[in-house]
C-alpha cells in the first residue's frame, strides 16, 4: 500500500509538468470516450472477449479520470499556496 501511494505521489508531482488547461482537455478527452464505451456496453451484445476488453477499458479510463480529478485538485491545491 505504501508503493502504491508513493507511486501516486510521484505520479501527481509529474503532473505539474503540464498546464491546467492540458489536463483539463486530457480529461475532457476520456470522460468523452468513457461514454462512447459505456453507450456500447448498454447496447450490443459482444462476444465474450470483446466484452471482457470494454470492460477493462471503462474499468481504466474510470481509474484515469479519478486520478485526473486528484491531480486537479492538488493542482489547485499548489497553486492557492
């Protein structure tokens, strides 16, 4: 566990490399194509694979987008101080 947030801490520092805007457009970017798999996964029945491989992608595009949000708000967060 203590890898695990070390790892998110340095990923967060490495996010300051880029622009609010940036990360805003990113996450625009993925929350877009969020939708479009979860608007798949609503309607056509998929073969077993194929349906296993949307699901990880919504599984990681959800992970993407919340570490997004935590990188905002740290963003956020630095830039007040």
């Amino acid at each position: 566990m203590c890898k695990r947030l070390s790892h998110s801490c340095q990923m967060m520092k490495s996010m300051y490399k880029y622009t609010k805007d940036e990360l805003t457009e990113a996450s625009t970017a993925l929350t877009s194509t969020l939708h479009k798999c979860e608007k798949i996964d609503e309607g056509k029945k998929l073969d077993k694979s194929q349906q296993t491989l949307l699901d990880r992608r919504i599984k990681a595009l959800r992970l993407a987008l919340d570490l997004f949000e935590r990188a905002m708000d740290e963003y956020k967060v630095s830039n007040d101080e």
